[in-house]
C-alpha cells in the first residue's frame, strides 16, 4: 500500500513538469533536481561518513571544464567530457582526502577549501581553460548526442534519470558494511578505530563516489547551461549551495538533500528575479543564517523535525 | 637590493599575518573548534577601521583599539551563543556554524558596502621612510611593529601570567581544570574574546595599507590556517615564525612569479604540508 503511493507521487512528480507546459517553472523543476543531484554527491561524504567538505566545487568544476573542454579542443559532445571529469575528480579526491583522513575532521574541510581556490585561481589564468573567461559549448546543436534541447524537459527527465540512480547507490551504500562503517566513523571515529574498523579506507570511498557523481552533476550543468567560468562552477558559494541544499533538508538522511532543493531552488530563483543582481547578495546572508541556524538548533536537518514528531508522541 | 625591499615588507606583513592567526590557533588549541569565520572577522575589523576614518575622522591610535574592542565583544558573544552549544555535538555542526557565520558576516558586508574594493588614503601614516638604503611605506612598518610586539605578548600572557595558566589548563584538559576551581566556559569564552580581538587588531592595521573588500576575509583566513598548520596547532610561537615565513614566500612569489599566483604558492603549500609534516615544522611527530 505504501510502496504503491509512493510510485504513485513519483509518476505524478515526473510528469507534472509535461502537463504544467510553462518553460520558467519547467526550468526550475529541472534545476531542482540539479541542485539535488549534487547535494546528493556531498551528502556520500558530508552527511553519511560525517566529513565536511566546503569545497566540493573543485570537483563541480573538474566535471564542468572537462565537458566544455572536450568540446572546444575535439568537437565532441560536451557529454563526452564526463568520464575525464569524473577521473580528474578522483585524483583530486585522494590529493585531499588520503593526508587529511589520518587527521582530525578540521583538516578535511580547510583543505577541500584551499585545494578548490587554489584551482578556481589556476583555472582563472589558464588560457587553455578560457581565463577568467570561461569555456562555451556548442552554439547550435549538431545532434542528439550535443544533448542541446531548447525545452527544459529533456534535461528534467535526465537530471530525473541520474538522481534516480544516485539515490539508489546511496541507499545501497547506506545498508552495505560499507554504510554501517560510516556511521561507526560518524558517531566516534576512534571508538570506531578501535573496534578495527578500517577508517581511511572507508572515508577514501565515500569520498571517491561522492566527488565523481559531483563532477557527472558540474558535466550535467555545463551541458545544459553551456557555458562555464571560474566564479560559476568553481566559485565558494558552488560549494555553499551544496552544503546548505543538503544540510537543510538532513545531512546523512537518503532525501533530505532532495527536500533542501526543493525548498531552496524555487525561493533562489524567486528571489533572484525579484531583486536581480542585488539580490544574490541578500540570497547569502540568508544562507549564512540558515546554515548557522541548522548547526546552532537542529544538526539533523528538516528531515529530522518531520521523523521526531510522530516517535515522540507515540 | 629590490629582493632585500620585498623580503622585508613580506616580514611585515607576516607580522600582522602571525598576530590573527594566534588568534585562530589559541582557540584551536583551546578546545579543538576551527574558526572557519576568522579571515571575515579581519575583514570586519577592517571596515571598522574604514568605517572609523572616513566617517568619523578616527586617527589610527584611535580606530585600532576601537576595533579591538568591538572584535573582543563579538568574540565574546560568538562563543556564548553559538560555540558553546555546538561543541559537543556532531562536527558537521561544528563546521557548519563558523562557516554559516563566516557567510553571513561576508555577505552582510557584501550587502552594505557593496563588491568594490577601498582603501585608506596613503597619506594616513606619512608617506614612507627610508632605513638603510630601503624605502618602506610607514604604515606597513608601524602595522609590522605592533603585529610583532602584540604576538609576543600574546605568548608572554599564555606563559607568564596566572591568566594565562588558566587558558591552558582547560585547554590540556577540561575537566581537570575545572576540579582545580577554573571556569571552563569562562576560559574558553576569553579565548574566543582574546582570539577576535587578535584579528581586530590585525585588520585595523592592514587596513592602512592594504585593500579592503568583504571577500578579502576568504584568503587570509586560509592563510591562518596555513599558518596554524605550518607552525604546529595551538602554539603562538610557531604562529609567529610561520606568519613571518609566509609573509616572505607571498612576497617572494609574486615578485618572482606574479602577483596573482602568490595565494596559489601558499595553498599549495599547505597541501604539500598536509602530505608531509601535518604536525607543523615545530610540532613534534
């Protein structure tokens, strides 16, 4: 009865986008589950195994340049650039995380920053990547496999595709040893070392799957938006988003960062057209307060609040 | 002679850099919470100090304290109503509070002072002075000198002094010290206040020379970190010789390499540090 419900709700959210018919809301419904996929990838290692990084742009961007950059050096579908994000993201991955998975939370996270602004200032004097220009994409699609379309749906049905899968490996993850592992890191990591759970080797993984699905979701973005620059894709407030996206809805919880970006992208995107520029200024201060706010009351997330009620008054 | 000029306005920027990442490394050391806000509160500071001058017509002797002081008091309150109730809980809620803070202050700046960048006139501490075949801007080395004696005292607090005796006690070890009749709250609370006005002091003084911007705080709180993890966490000593050192290398880099690539040598230092020596140089391994 349950499961029938939920594909129910599934089927009906799926094809809401087709029936609505307007491109601006359409947009935004694809944007969501953007926004989704990658809080979903920072959730792997944020939220399940507890590490915090405020830096996952650098893994967002590799997956963005490598998209556009296989465009413009071999005219290949932007689509094409993925895997070389993904495999860019992996080694990025283990420069950060094998010397910072030995030390204490803290490091983690000081170095996801630094490593992702030392490459945004690399990316934004390389010539090869456009500068503090930026790359393009196709300016007209030349087939199917540009996966250039001028309705947002497409994009809807394959950003639709990818979180499908991402919640999938997520969830498998959680219910594998490797899961069960990572909740032992998260809740004490030496009591969990001493119990001879092997620690690095567990934070690598969850970090790995983490930075590669974030690069599929920065390859996801360049082939939609088809354009890429440093501030874009590689910017803080790229690692921002997914840290707020994720910690709002319930870092470590399967849909809490589907729920972030549902409440956060409509309230983005109806601020930004009311204020315009100005307003993604007044967009960060309300972030700011909302993540410190999350951490100060509630570390669980929104998710938390709903699941707390019912246990408590049974 | 020009490599001589570039090495010693490194070492005064060192300075000011060693004297705001005591601050970060005597709350670290303290009770094991990064600040991820600290390079924002030198931004603060510094708006302070614009704010101060071009408003109200503030002399330096005047505009430095002032923003020690109102640093020391969001110290004060930063601890009071977040730190202390995050620090037992889950590090995610940890990080996430100075970091969401560390937005909230950059952005609020972003929002009242806009993106451009200010400075304050030159003029501000007289013109330059020559000291041995050197030609130096007076404000960057008043800002070294009292960067340099600031920090030393610092040290000389935690060392020589009942007070300073007290900050460490709860720092080794909480509980013990609270069994010997020290307050840890209050403890950790001046460490919070001590390590704010640290950066108060510190971006007062750069902000003489140095351009003001709201996301100016972004770089140099990753410079505090460098430099809390080159010279070994929780030690003000190691901060110092670190700043001094990182300082020079900034300097050095930009004028071997260009001035856009110096934060790109320090961060990358600070990976190759990770790598190799996370202790620090000092810290024993």
């Amino acid at each position: 009865m349950r499961i029938g419900l939920g594909v129910a709700a599934v089927v009906l959210l799926l094809a809401a986008p087709a029936a609505v018919g307007d491109p601006f809301i359409q947009r935004v419904a694809a944007l969501v589950l953007l926004t989704a996929i990658s809080a979903s990838a920072w959730n792997l290692i944020g939220g399940y195994a507890g590490q915090v990084s405020i830096g996952h742009a650098v893994f967002f961007g590799a997956g963005a340049y490598a998209s556009l950059l296989v465009f413009k050096l071999f005219a290949w579908p932007p689509i094409a650039g993925a895997p070389f994000g993904i495999a860019v993201s992996l080694v990025l991955a283990l420069l950060i995380g094998v010397p910072t998975f030995r030390l204490r939370g803290h490091y983690f996270s000081m170095a996801t920053i630094a490593v992702a602004e030392l490459i945004r200032i690399v990316v934004g004097n390389w010539p090869l990547l456009g500068a503090a220009v930026g790359l393009m994409g196709p300016a007209v699609p030349r087939g199917l496999a540009d996966l250039s379309f001028l309705s947002p749906l497409p994009y809807f049905y394959i950003f639709a595709a990818v979180e499908a899968a991402l919640l999938w490996v997520t969830w498998a993850m959680a219910r594998s040893r490797t899961g069960y592992y990572l909740r032992a890191v998260r809740a004490g990591e030496r009591a969990a070392l001493s119990l001879g759970v092997p620690v690095l080797r567990y934070k690598l993984v969850a970090l790995l799957l983490s930075a590669g699905f974030t690069a599929l979701a920065g390859s996801l973005y360049a082939v939609m938006v088809g354009y890429v620059d440093p501030e874009s894709v590689l910017g803080i407030l790229v690692s921002v988003q997914m840290v707020i996206v994720a910690a709002l809805g319930g870092a470590g919880t399967l849909f809490g960062p589907v729920l972030g970006a549902v409440i956060l992208v409509p309230v983005q995107q109806a601020t930004n057209a009311a204020f315009g520029g100005s307003g993604s200024g007044l967009t960060y201060i309300v972030y700011g307060a909302i993540i410190l706010a999350i951490a100060r009351f509630r570390p669980g997330g929104l998710l938390e609040l709903l699941h707390w009620r019912p246990r408590r008054a049974a | 002679m020009i490599l001589a000029q570039v090495i010693v306005s490194g070492l005064l920027l060192g300075a000011v850099y060693a004297l705001f990442s005591s601050g970060l490394t005597l709350i670290w050391g303290m009770m094991n919470v990064v600040n991820f806000a600290h390079g924002d509160f030198v931004m603060l500071a510094m708006y302070v100090a614009f704010v101060a001058y071009t408003l109200l017509h503030l002399p330096p002797l005047v505009f430095v304290p002032l923003a020690a002081a109102l640093l020391f008091l969001l110290g004060l309150f930063v601890y009071a109503a977040i730190i202390r109730h995050v620090t037992r809980g889950p590090m995610l809620a940890q990080i996430l509070s100075t970091f969401g803070l560390a937005l909230l202050l950059r952005y609020t700046a972003f929002w009242i002072f806009s993106a451009n960048f200010v400075t304050l006139p030159d003029t501000l501490v007289g013109g330059t002075v020559a000291i041995g075949g050197l030609r130096l801007q007076a404000a960057r080395l008043l800002a070294g000198a009292v960067a340099l004696v600031l920090t030393v005292g610092l040290h000389l607090l935690l060392t020589r002094t009942a007070l300073g005796s007290r900050l460490l006690a709860v720092a080794e070890d909480r509980a013990a010290a609270q069994l010997v009749g020290i307050r840890p709250d209050r403890m950790q609370g001046l460490a919070w206040g001590i390590g704010a006005a640290s950066t108060g002091i510190a971006g007062a003084l750069i902000a003489m020379f140095y351009y003001i911007s709201p996301t100016v705080g972004e770089s140099l709180a990753l410079i505090a970190f460098v430099t809390v993890c080159l010279g070994g966490f929780g030690s003000v000593p190691g901060a110092l010789l670190a700043g001094l050192a990182i300082g020079v290398i900034e300097a050095l880099s930009a004028y071997l390499i260009g001035a856009v690539y110096q934060d790109v040598v320090v961060y990358a230092l600070f990976v190759v540090l990770l790598w190799f020596r996370p202790q620090g140089l000092l810290g024993q391994a």
